[in-house]
C-alpha cells in the first residue's frame, strides 16, 4: 500500500485491524488522478467507504504532519443520513486517527445538544452528524467552519430521499469555496448528479459497481416457497444455518411487528427496527445484538440504514425488495469489508418473474433451491451437538460426582438420551415446508394454449367456462363445512381451495355442494400436500376442511339430489320449462291493461259515491 510510508500513524491503526490490502474502492481514492480534487464516488455499502475517505482526505487535513496540532476549528465535516451511520462513521474515524491525536466529535438527533455544543466549544478535528443537527448547530453559530478543509456526504443519495436536500445545500453553501468536497453514494440518480455539478469543482468520478465491489463475498440464494409459508420458511433457515447474527427484512412496520411477534413466540432472541420506535428503544435494541442478547434483527429498510452488526453472517428477503438497488443495500449489511455472508431471497409463486428481474438487473446468479427442511436441521443439531464447547469444556469435581452418581441410578444410554432432549428443548422447533414444485412462470399465449386444450378435451368450446369434470386420474375426496345454507359457490370456492392447498385449478375435479358441506376431488398427486396445507389455520377465512372417510361420495344419493351433473356452477333443474320471451312479455302487457282497467274502474265508483255540496251563501254583515 502505497499509503503506509507517507502517513505512519494511519499504517499503524490499519495494522492492528489487521488491513493487509485496500478495497477497489480505497484503492480508487487513493489513485494519482483522485489526489487533492473533489471525489463524486459510487460504491455499494460495505465495500469499506469510511477507510476511503478517510485515507483520502488526509492529506489536507494533516499537511504532511504525523500529528494534529491543538483542537480548535474543525478541518472536517462528514454528514451522513442516519444517527447509527454518523456513529459508525465516528467509531470508524476514531481508530483510524487515533495514533494521530485527532479529536472526533459527533452531533447527531436524539442526543443532548448541549453535550455537543461544549464538545464544539472544546474544539474538534473531525465532525460527523446528520443533516438537521448539523444545520442546527450552524444556526446558533455553535459549528465554526470557517477553516474547514473538506467535506465528505456520505450515503448522498439517502439524504436526499429522506428529504434532506435543503439541508445539505444550506451546509455546502456555509462552507468554504475552496474546500475539497467528497460526495458518496450507492447509486448516482439525477439528482446526486445535479448536486455534485452546483458544488464540485472539476471532480473526479470513480464508479466501483457489481461484482468488483458490491457483492464478490456474498452467496446469494433464492427460495422457492408456497405462498403462505413465509414465516415458516424464516424459521428453518435461522435454524439451519445458526448464525450469530441475522437481518431480516420487511417491507412494512406492520410486517415487521408480525414477524417479530411470530419468532419471538418460537423462541428466537429477536428484536425489532422500525420508524415507529423511539431513539431510546432503537439504541436498546441495537445494543443488545451488539453485546450478543439478541441474535435477529427484523427491520424496514430505512430503519436498518447506516447499522453495522457485529457477525452478521445472514440476511434474509421476508418480502421481495422494490429494486435492484434496495437488494443490494440490504445484502451489504452483510459481506463486509471481506468478511463472507450469505442473502437468501424468499419467492413465493406469484413473485417469481420480479424475482428473476431483481436478480437479473442486479448482475446477480443466484442459487436457486428449497427451504430447509426439518430432517436436514434435525441432522445438523446432531452435528453440532457433538461439537458443542460444553464437552470441550474442563470437568471440576463437582461434575464428576454427579457424573457418578447419575451412572449408578441410570444406563449410560438414558443419560445420552436426557442430555440430548435437554439440548434439543433450547432450540425452537423446525417447521414443515410445503413444496411449491417448480413454479415456472408461463407467458400468457401459453396460459392460453393450454386452456384452449383442455377446453378441447371436454369438448367444449374455447372462450367459455366449462363446468368442473370428474378427473381420469386416480383422486381424494374431501370435504369443505359449507353449503348451500351459506351461499356456497363454486365459483369462490375453487380458488379459496387451491390458495388453501397451495394447488392448481388443473389439480381439483367436481365440485358438489350440498345443504351444510361441500364435497370436492382432489388429484392422487398433489392430495398428500393438500392435506398438509389445510390443516393448518388461514388468516382470510375459517372453513374446515378434511378428507372424506370414504373413497369417493354415495353417487346414487348425489344424482337423485342434484341430476347427473356434477356440481359446478348448479345445474339446471331437468323438467323445467323452457323460457318463452314474447309470451313472457304479452303476459306482461295484458296484466298491465287490466290493473289499469280496474284502477280507472274504482275511480269512478268513489267518484259517483262522494255527495255534491252547493256554494255556501254569504252572511250578511249586520252591525
């Protein structure tokens, strides 16, 4: 590293932190072209941005020195968007300066001003904060900037989709002209752009994007699961690969409550991110994945912007992310600065074209597969059990007495069989996966194709609903606790039935409503899966479902109750007459006249029966 000689303090830091090579990011920076010009960099998070700019800018802030002199004004201003990531940042700026005596001084939200007003008094070389802190600081005329010598927006496009544009402005414009201004950012949308050209002189721009820098230490991973088993398959896979750290991610805080709520009840050491939680409660809950209380994190994406986990070897996609770029800020809370990890998209059917397009735009192959099941965790908790540090650990003589004492009462092969249950009663409980099978997504001239043959086998005409046929196939019968009593319809029940049992419409037969149930085939290949999915409770509806004792129904009763027909859409009644349009209506027409005849009738009759009164005479007026 071509740095080290120059600047020893910063060689020494990055040697305890054992830095043996630079990041193609840091390595940009640091390039002769970059040196001593405004720096407009895109790099993905985790690709070690802070050491960047950190090493970047020292050359103006030290001059050559290999100390700092007395702290006065501050030679350094980095703003980033969140109060965990201007943390960071300060934790980051701090070990790296520190064999250079530079005083670090953060100002952020949610924290005493106070505090940070006497820190500024006291002088700083380095400042980080948030935008609306900073700007409050400038305001009272607490932040001297008159000698600042650069200024680094970290996380630039965040700031402005947090809304921050007029505060980054208002701080560019209190700055210095001649300063160096470093402007980072994941992506460079219009308007990073727009800012860089208002308050960068002839800037250098460096774009260290996929695999060079954004995801070469993360296997990425995408599951196959029913629509429904969401939930169930974030348990199995927290189970499967045990990692010390975990991120799971949320599209919304109600989403975010529900699964914390659901893991929680499992018994996983999980806490929660989301806007809706206070400055107290957010440094709560970081503290404890930090300090190992906790062991998954279940947040939005705004709220998991700027933390930086200890161990965190997983992240998990609960829902989908909106686009490629959100994809791989979440899946860079993990794989950083070297350290491997592993992202694990969960797609259920419905979400497998936008799957494939996040991934494809993204520059990203992903290994496609199952969740893990309960028999593959099963055998990996005897694996870990025999590797657990509890035997590694050294026996006192305590344990030994007990040891004995227990080999006296009980077979050596009772007390293996207790300490295994004992082992197995800390761990939640693996779930059963359905498979969805391989849910390719067809185009709709395909879809189309295919419904126009099985129209054509039950010879029907393309373009109109036949009614539902008995299968050729081998089937199940099973039974839905609804009926005609309920308004039973076969149109609502059919897809009631294959969301239920994670089926298709091809894999269901007749459909025969009765007064109080329902009755239903289903195909022999899928009746297994059916009868998993159904028994366990839907969120949108309650109907009990259940095979029947029975191979198929009493098809005498069926036919002498509803016809030969299978049930459908009900069939029609056989006997009933045929609809006569113009004798409908000339029936219609004559009953009218005749109202109307009888109407004018009564009429006259209470006309002739009211009596005829003559005009009253006048009273004449007598005084």
């Amino acid at each position: 590293m071509t740095f080290l000689p120059t600047y020893p303090p910063l060689a020494r830091a990055l040697a305890e932190r054992n830095f043996d090579r630079l990041t193609p990011v840091q390595t940009a920076v640091l390039a002769d072209d970059a040196d001593g010009r405004d720096l407009l960099v895109s790099a993905q998070t985790g690709s070690g941005k802070t050491v960047a700019y950190g090493l970047a800018v020292a050359s103006n802030l030290l001059e050559g020195a290999e100390r700092f002199g007395p702290a006065a004004a501050p030679l350094a201003l980095i703003v980033a968007p969140t109060r965990e990531l201007a943390l960071q940042v300060h934790r980051e700026l701090a070990w790296l300066y520190q064999h250079a005596g530079a005083r670090v001084v953060s100002c952020v939200g949610g924290m005493d001003p106070r505090r940070e007003q006497r820190e500024l008094a006291v002088g700083a070389h380095i400042v980080v904060g948030t935008p609306g802190r900073l700007c409050d600081h400038l305001r009272r005329g607490r932040l001297d900037v008159s000698e600042l010598k650069a200024i680094v927006l970290d996380e630039a496009d965040e700031m402005l989709d947090l809304g921050f544009r007029e505060d980054m402005e208002f701080i560019l414009q209190a700055t210095p002209e001649d300063r160096r201004t470093l402007l980072f950012s994941a992506t460079l949308p219009p308007g990073i752009v727009a800012l860089a050209k208002d308050y960068q002189q002839d800037a250098f721009r460096v774009e260290v994007a996929g695999e060079e820098g954004g995801h070469a230490d993360i296997e990425y991973r995408a599951v196959r699961i029913a629509a429904g088993d969401v939930e169930h398959a974030v348990v199995n896979i927290l189970r499967y690969f045990e990692s010390p750290g975990t991120l799971v991610f949320c599209n919304t805080r109600e989403a975010v409550r529900h699964l914390q709520a659901t893991l929680l009840e499992r018994g996983f050491s999980v806490v929660a991110l989301s806007g809706e939680l206070t400055q107290n409660e957010r440094t709560l809950a970081l503290q404890a994945l930090r300090d190992g209380r906790a062991r998954v994190c279940v947040a939005t994406d705004v709220a998991a912007r700027g933390i930086d986990l200890p161990n965190l070897d997983l992240v998990i996609h609960a829902d989908l992310p909106n686009d490629p770029e959100v994809m791989q800020h979440r899946s860079g809370r993990t794989g950083r600065a070297g350290r491997k990890g592993v992202s694990i998209l969960l797609v259920p059917p419905a979400r497998r074209r936008r799957a494939d397009m996040l991934l494809k735009l993204a520059g990203i192959d992903a290994v496609w597969g199952l969740a893990p099941q309960p028999d593959e965790i099963r055998k990996l908790d005897q694996e870990r059990m025999l590797r657990d540090d509890l035997f590694a650990a050294e026996t006192t003589p305590d344990d030994l007495m007990l040891a004995q004492a227990l080999l006296a009462e009980r077979s050596a092969e009772d007390i293996a069989a207790a300490l295994a249950r004992l082992y197995r009663a800390r761990l939640p409980s693996p779930e059963d996966i359905v498979d969805p099978g391989e849910d390719r997504v067809k185009s709709r001239a395909e879809r189309a194709r295919e419904r126009a043959d099985r129209e054509a086998e039950r010879g029907s005409k393309p373009g109109k609903a036949s009614a539902r046929h008995r299968m050729a196939e081998d089937s199940v019968w099973f039974t839905a606790a609804i009926g005609r009593r309920k308004n039973a319809e076969a149109r609502w029940l059919l897809p009631m039935l294959c969301r239920r049992g994670s089926i298709k419409k091809e894999d269901i037969g007749a459909i025969r409503i009765l007064d109080t149930t329902t009755e239903f085939e289903i195909s022999a290949r899928v009746a297994s899966r059916f009868a998993a999915r159904i028994r366990r409770p839907d969120k949108e509806d309650s109907i009990r479902i259940e095979a029947l004792t029975s191979a198929a129904p009493n098809e005498e009763v069926r036919e002498k109750e509803w016809g030969s027909k299978p049930h459908g859409k009900q069939a029609k009644t056989p006997d009933k007459p045929s609809f006569d349009k113009k004798a409908h209506y000339d029936t219609k027409r004559r009953d009218r006249g005749e109202h109307a005849h009888a109407a004018k009738s009564r009429h006259e009759k209470e006309a002739s029966a009211k009596p005829v009164f003559g005009k009253k005479k006048k009273k004449k007026f007598r005084g």
